[in-house]
C-alpha cells in the first residue's frame, strides 16, 4: 500500500526542509502497519492518501485520500510505483516493511526523481540488506559470525563442498531474502537438493548462500537502531526466539537472558556496526545468543522498521514511527532530544509481548485460511495494545501476508503481562476464517516460555503438545471442582473454518438476462478464470460454455445481468476434488496458495516423503510430499500459477504399484 502525505498544518510545516513548503508523502505497505504508519502521519498534520487494491482497502479509511493500484502485483513493481509517486507528485516515500523498504533499486530511482525514500540510502541498502554485504561489515567491526560460504551462487556444488569442509548441518541463505523467505535448514546430504531449489526460487536474484548451522540453546536477539547520519542510538534488545520456518511468531522486550554482559555486548556490536556506516532512520541488528556458552554470532540487519517494533516502544515509552517521519524530514536526534544510552545501562522495567494473530490453521500444517471476516471482536484495556486493519467485510486472500493483527501487553512485572496476554488472547473472537489463536494460547500456557527457557528450535521440537495444550486445560478445568462464578459458563467459541472461495474449475448453474430485453436462458458453465475472488459478495471471473460462446454476434455484444447458484446436480471439476481423510490412498493438499509445479505424473512411482508438487504461500515455496509408497493416479488438472486451497485431493497414490508408465 501506498500512502500519500500533504503538510497542511503549521506545526508539520516547521518540521519540513526548509526548501519545502508542502510535502506528499507516499506509504508502500498495505495492511495493520499501513494504518500504523497513516495514523501516526496524521499526528504530525500530514494529508495523507492510501494507495490499495480492489478487495483490500480496510487501511483506507485512515487516510485522507486513497488511490487504487490496478492489482496486487503493482506493490512489487518498481517502475510501477514509481511512476505513480511522479503522476501525483509525492515528496515522501514510507516503504512498510516489505520488499520495497530494502529495495536499492527503488531507492535510487525516487531518490532520482527528487522524492525522499523514508529509509536508508542505497549504499547502505546494498551493504546491510544483501546478507553477505552485511556479514563484511561485521568482521570489519570484529563481530563474531559463523563459518561460510562467502561467495553468492545459484549453483549447488559450491554448497556441497562446503558442507563436506564445514560439516553439516549448514543453513541455506538468500543473500537477498527476508521474513523467513530463502532460508533452509539442511541437516543431510541427500535434502540438499530439494533445500536448494526452494531456498532459491525464493530469492528474487536467484543467488544464495551456506552457513555453519548454529544449533542448541541460541536465542534470536535484535538490537533496535535509530540514526540520523551521524548519530546513532540504540532502543535496547528484543528477543524473538519463537518463530516456525524462521518467521516470528511471539516477540519479548527486554529479553529474558539473565546475563546483562553478554547483552550489553550484543548491544554494543550492534551500535559499534552502525556508527561504522553513518546509519540513518530505523534498522536492526539480529544475533544468535547462546546463553549457556556466553557466545554470540551476527546474523543479519534489516535496514527497515520491524512488525515487532512495536515491543520496543512499549518497553522505552517512544514512537519509533514518529521519530522515523520526523528524520526523514530532516530532524537530528539532538533536535529530538533523545539520549543515547549507554550499551551497559539497563533497560526501563518494563516487560512487553507481542502476539502475532494470523489467518492460518496450525494443525493443517500452518496452511494460509482463505476467506471474508464476517464478525470480529478484539482485546483491550489496562497494558494491552492491538495493531490491526481487520474489521468485518475483510478478505483474506493469498495475495497478501496472513497476518491479522498484532496484540501487545505490557506490564512492570513479568507475570502480570503472562497474565495480561492469556487474558487478551480468551478476549479474541474471529468468524470466518480460521486462525493461531490456539497456538498463541499454548505457548504462552507453557512453563518453558514462563520461565524463559524458549530457544530457537523450541517451537518446532515441541509443536504437537503446544497445540494439545488449550484442549488439556479445557478438559481439566471441565473436571476440576471450581465454582461457576470463578470459571465462564459460556465456553469461548471456535474460529469458525476459512469461508469458501470460488475456485478454477468449478461448475455452476447459471441464468443470464438480457438487459432491456424480456429473454433468459439458463445453463452450465466452467469457471475458466478468476479475476476477483470474492464470493459471494463479489465475484469477477470467465466462464466457458457452449451456449455462452455461441457465434451470435448480437447476443454477444449485449450487456447481461448474471445470477449465480451453486449447483449441486453437477460434477465438481478434477481440479477441485476435496480430498477424503478417511481414503488412505488420497494425499490432501495441506494449504492454499498458488502451484508453482507439480512434480509426478499419472503412472509414475513415488516413494514415502517424495516430493509431488511445489505450492507457493506469501512468497515462500513448500513441498507438498507423498504420505506413502505407491503409484500416482488422478493426478490434480492443474496448470503453474492456478490457486489451490487446503483440503483439496492432489492425486491418489495406491498401494498395489502397478507398472510404471515409459
């Protein structure tokens, strides 16, 4: 999403360069940070506009102004976008935290236009964004790092040699990924392959890299970074150690490691690595942390605001984004009169969680949940703080994130905001789609993270009984004798299954009546195409039929009026089979998301754990594996770029193996 900004208050004019009158700056993200960003523009008494899509326009109504991109693939098109900024004459750029805000190339072309790019220079982009760049400026800094590959390649013997010479397991890296996306672990020869292709489609460049695995005890810690081009201030640490495939999933301010010199030390590198560079506006540096060995290792920087910046401001009582707008209007830190602290003095006490609600089914393999929002109630009160642009009417769809909202508690004591999150967490009601909330719930009930002790693997090594938990504790307080008037009589309601979407292949009845004209007739028609999914509000899609395609010139080019009904008399189309968990020989597709390949072919013979189709999910790629040995049949009538959701039958795979085809 873009978001324009006008200055047309006093107070904001002063703020402004002085070469300046009037100021319109532009926001990239869409979504909860896009409302974030638009809120606090409007603090500063800017005029703002948001920039959308058809079907994704809930942050609108926090702007002043909102123009519409023609799809959802304009927010990645640079040359797009940046000929927008030039039509309406935007003096700032905001980029969110997406693909656009490490984007050098984006950079240069506003900053050739005469706009501001809210973010760092390219230089400093290509020398922080791209992971390589930035593993050199730590060792520039006398920064630990892990061994590696230190050479970019798009070739998979580079990677083998060094893992025969490092030992494995290694960890695959885009030099230019971010958000989880490019990264794999790789604890076998034999997976490397596979690994290797997926962490490389994934990597806009194409170009990736090898590092010695850091397994254990390693906490994530980030250290939180503001410059202005000559000073540099750091907000303290974050520890974001909860996360699945490398994506966060609940974040903690301060951290919860008890040796304060090995955190003022990570601290320190992070600040020592800013101030090498000239750092300008927010950034952050991440690092493995092993709280046993009092050992740590760079990892990366990301020269952009962070979803979880919102923990930091929680934790100092600041506004990273205000301070954010305010530099890129040419503010000194002096000039905001904020103190850099010292990297030994300790941080405020305060403890701050953030929870990341997705639309996602955790017990479906995390599969992305597809649909409209039709009601949805959030927490609030003392020490809570919910970052959102859901409301009922929202759509969720596989062009964007999954993420729904961010929830924030705080409190002085660290059982109180425990307290606080499982409290804000019962308080969460979504219908429509189907969501993490009983994830979230698990992790914060368990003692490993109550008591600090969640490393980053505790996530996936205890996954099943996490998920297990909000049922144990259902059941014990069903049969526990406490009174009614300490427990709800009123059971908190399940998120309800992902509402269901039209899908490529469908079947339909149809009646079509010619406008100005007393004349109708009915039909079955296929779905051919989807241009807008949004049923059964909205609907804009192509549909074949034999009648429909008739060589009446007349009939063709008249308007109709077309109603739709399901029809239950029809056969459903090959591609939209719904898989049957009862059958053993179906293999169900697991989530939703857009086929980048399918792998096997009717006939051919497939071993257990084989790979048969690549789908892609929020821009990450995830193999769809046989759940045993067999020979493959009814195979999905699918072509690279169709949608599939989760359910949906992927082929058949029978037991008796018969000979496989030449």
């Amino acid at each position: 999403m873009l978001t324009l900004i006008n200055h047309v208050r006093v107070e904001a004019a002063q703020v402004v360069n002085p070469t300046r009158s009037r100021g319109r700056a532009v926001e990239m993200p869409r979504g909860e940070i896009a409302v974030r960003v638009l809120s606090t523009a409007r603090e500063l008494g800017l005029h703002t506009v948001a920039v959308y899509t058809d079907g994704d326009a809930s942050h609108t109504s926090h702007a002043h102004e909102a123009v519409q991109l023609p799809n959802a693939a304009c927010f990645l098109n640079v040359g797009h976008l940046v000929s927008l900024c030039k039509k309406h004459k935007f003096d700032l750029v905001h980029p969110g935290y997406g693909f656009l805000s490490e984007s050098a190339e984006f950079c240069e072309q506003l900053t050739s236009a005469g706009i501001t790019f809210i973010g760092p220079g390219a230089d400093i982009l290509r020398q922080t964004g791209d992971k390589l760049s930035a593993r050199k400026l730590a060792e520039s800094c006398h920064v630990p790092v892990l061994p590696a590959l230190t050479e970019p390649t798009d070739q998979i013997e580079p990677i083998a040699e060094f893992a025969r010479k490092a030992g494995w397991p290694i960890m695959l890296k885009a030099v230019d990924g971010g958000g989880g996306r490019g990264i794999r672990l790789v604890n076998r020869e034999e997976d490397l392959d596979s690994l290797f292709q997926r962490a490389t489609n994934e990597s806009p460049s194409r170009k990736i890299f090898a590092e010695k695995a850091a397994v254990g005890d390693y906490r994530h810690v980030e250290v939180q970074i503001l410059g202005d081009g000559k000073d540099v201030c750091h907000f303290w640490e974050r520890e974001c150690s909860i996360q699945r495939r490398y994506q966060k999933i609940v974040e903690i301010a301060p951290s919860i490691i008890r040796d304060r010199r090995l955190v003022a030390s990570v601290i320190g590198s992070a600040v020592r690595m800013a101030k090498r560079i000239n750092y300008r506006y927010l950034g952050t540096w991440e690092f493995l942390v092993s709280p046993e060995d009092a050992t740590f290792h760079f990892m990366e920087t990301n020269p952009r605001l962070q979803v979880e910046h919102t923990i930091t401001e929680t934790l100092c009582g600041v506004d990273l984004v205000r301070y954010q707008l305010l530099v890129a209007l040419g503010k000194s830190l002096k000039e905001l009169q904020i103190r850099p602290p010292s990297c030994t003095e300790l941080p405020p006490r305060m403890n701050a969680i953030q929870m990341r609600l997705n639309a996602e089914d955790p017990k479906q393999t995390f599969s992305l949940s597809t649909g409209r929002i039709n009601s949805v109630s959030l927490p609030g009160g003392n020490g809570v703080r919910l970052d959102t642009h859901v409301k009922p009417g929202v759509i969720v769809s596989t062009d964007f994130d999954s993420l729904l909202a961010k929830i924030i508690v705080s409190s002085s004591d660290w059982d109180a905001t425990v307290g606080k999150a499982l409290r804000a967490l019962e308080d969460i009601h979504i219908e429509g789609v189907t969501t993490n909330i009983d994830l979230l719930h698990g992790i914060i009930l368990s003692d490993d993270f109550q008591e600090g002790k969640c490393d980053t693997q505790w996530l996936e090594r205890n996954l099943d009984w996490i998920l297990e938990s909000k049922s144990r504790l259902g059941t014990l307080l069903a049969g526990s004798t406490t009174s009614p008037s300490t427990v709800s009589s009123d059971p908190v309601k399940p998120t309800a299954p992902s509402a269901s979407l039209i899908k490529k292949g469908d079947t339909f009845e149809v009646r079509l009546s010619k406008l100005g004209l007393d004349k109708t007739f009915s039909d079955a028609v296929r779905v051919t195409k989807i241009m807008r999914n949004d049923f059964p509000n909205a609907l804009a899609a192509e549909f074949s039929s034999a009648q429909i395609n008739s060589n009446d010139t007349e009939q063709s080019t008249q308007p109709y009026r077309i109603v739709i009904s399901q029809s239950s008399g029809l056969n459903t189309s090959a591609s939209g089979r719904q898989g049957s968990p009862k059958d053993p020989s179906h293999l169900i597709c697991p989530l939703a998301g857009e086929l980048v390949e399918l792998l096997v072919d009717d006939g051919d013979i497939v071993s257990e754990w084989q790979p048969v189709a690549i789908i892609r999910q929020m821009k990450m790629e995830l193999e769809v594996r046989a759940h045993k040995q067999g020979t493959i049949s009814s195979l999905w009538d699918l072509e690279e770029g169709d949608q599939v959701s989760a359910g949906m039958l992927v082929c058949c795979i029978n037991s008796e193996q018969p000979s496989s085809k030449l």
